[in-house]
C-alpha cells in the first residue's frame, strides 16, 4: 500500500507465498493518493506501514484477512460503499478472504492545509 516508505513486502528480496493484490493509483497530488485496490480470492498487499491516515472505500461486499506484524490475525468484513478509515502508522498484511474478486478505493490524506 502506498505511504509505506519502502518495499511494499518489507525487506527487499522478501519472497511471497501469495499473489499480489494490483494497486492502481487513480490520483496524487501534493495533499491525498486514491488507490484502486484489486484482489482476486487469496491474493495479498504484503506487510506494509501507512505513511499517512487513510480512509477506504469497499467496490464490493468481501472478507479480508489482517496480517499483524506479531502474527496475530483478524477478519474484516465490507460492505460496498461503507467507508472506513485508520490512523497513520498501522502496520498490517492485507489478504482477500473470500472465494470472489474484492476491490476497494483507499485515499490516503498526505497534508492537512490550514
């Protein structure tokens, strides 16, 4: 994921078991990135760290897998045009849980102008 300073996989060279999760970005400019998120069943973003708060916005009904860097795991449940968001610094694997194609919209906030 983006705002992730680095190897989306951690350390370079770091092998993946998984398919990988096709990022699109779809706006950057100085204040936000909008990132199209596609995941066929199984396929994952890599351990990552976000740089900046981000919010996300579910294209479909799907279930993620969440990956924490300690190895605990939980499940995340969306809903087609349900947003959420989160703070600046989670760090996490993202994974698509389901038997079906996912996709979501994530808009990271770089600035806040005054």
């Amino acid at each position: 994921m983006s705002g992730l300073g680095g190897n989306p996989l951690g350390s370079p060279g770091a092998l993946r078991c998984r398919p990988p999760a096709v990022a699109t970005v779809q706006v950057e400019d100085d204040k936000v990135r909008v990132t199209r998120w596609d995941f066929e069943p199984g396929a994952e973003t890599g351990h990552h760290r976000h740089g900046w708060l981000y919010v996300v916005v579910p294209v479909h009904d799907g279930q993620l897998l969440i990956e924490f860097p300690d190895g605990t795991t939980a499940t995340a449940e969306l809903k087609a045009g349900i947003a959420y968001s989160r703070p600046a610094g989670v760090e996490h694997n993202v994974v698509n849980a389901g038997a079906t194609h996912l996709a979501f919209v994530e808009t990271e906030v770089k600035a806040f102008p005054g």
